[in-house]
C-alpha cells in the first residue's frame, strides 16, 4: 500500500464517495478526461471493488477548478469469508488497486488503494455495566 497516492478503508457492503478538484494551472484551456482503470489486488487478481468517475470529461479554463466525484462501491461477490454470521466479510484484509488517468493533464496516473477491512478490525466495544472484569 506504500505505493498508492490515495488510501481508502472500507468494509464489504460500504459505498464510499470521494472528492475531487482537478486543477488547471495553466494559462490555456485544457480538455481533460477522467478514465479510471478496473480495481485488482496487488497480484493481478479481480476485487470485490468497483468504481466509477463523474464526469468522465470536463473543460478547464486557465486557471479553473472543477469538482470530479469517484465512487466506489465494495460488493460482496468474490469474497471469501464466514457465511455463518449474516453478512458476507473478508478473512484478511484485501487491498484493491485502481489507476485514475487524467488524459490532458501534465500529471502521472493516480495509485488508488481500497482496504477492505474484516470485521473484527477496530471493533467499537459497547459496555453494558459498571462491573469490574
């Protein structure tokens, strides 16, 4: 995960949403393109991640901002886990990769990371007395 520009945790069944501002900071208008490659683990498996870029193209003026929006979506197909307890999870954490290209932009492609958090990872403990166990 040390490789990716953007790190986003999650858990099977989540949808999260992230903004985007893509700068022009240019003096001339550029046409910019947003394509977002198909998420993968690290050794070229599929994951139960799939995202999308709104919009996929826009116009920058010199010196514009414009708001992108990537969602992302962790389904709970392709995932192995315990069936038993309800809802599908993961064993392990998983960690999905994406490539955001801005065709247009002077810039490399953006590493994405989604962590797909198991259940049993940062637990919220509710305590139901005052006992001391």
């Amino acid at each position: 995960m040390s490789d990716a520009d953007l790190v986003v945790y999650a858990r099977v069944g989540e949808r999260r949403v992230v903004p985007l501002t893509v700068v022009n900071e240019r003096r001339r208008e550029r046409d910019v393109e947003l394509d977002l490659s198909e998420f993968r683990t690290a050794g070229g498996r599929a994951a139960p991640v799939a995202g999308a870029v709104t919009p996929s193209k826009m116009s920058l003026a010199p010196c514009q901002e414009e708001q992108a929006i990537l969602l992302i979506n962790i389904t709970a197909s392709d995932v192995e886990g315990d069936q038993d307890r309800g809802a599908t999870d993961v064993d392990d954490c998983v960690t999905a990769y994406a490539d955001l290209r801005l065709t247009g932009c002077d810039t490399r492609p953006i590493r994405i990371a989604v962590v797909i958090l198991p259940r049993v990872c940062n637990v919220y403990r509710v305590r139901c007395g005052l006992g001391c166990c």
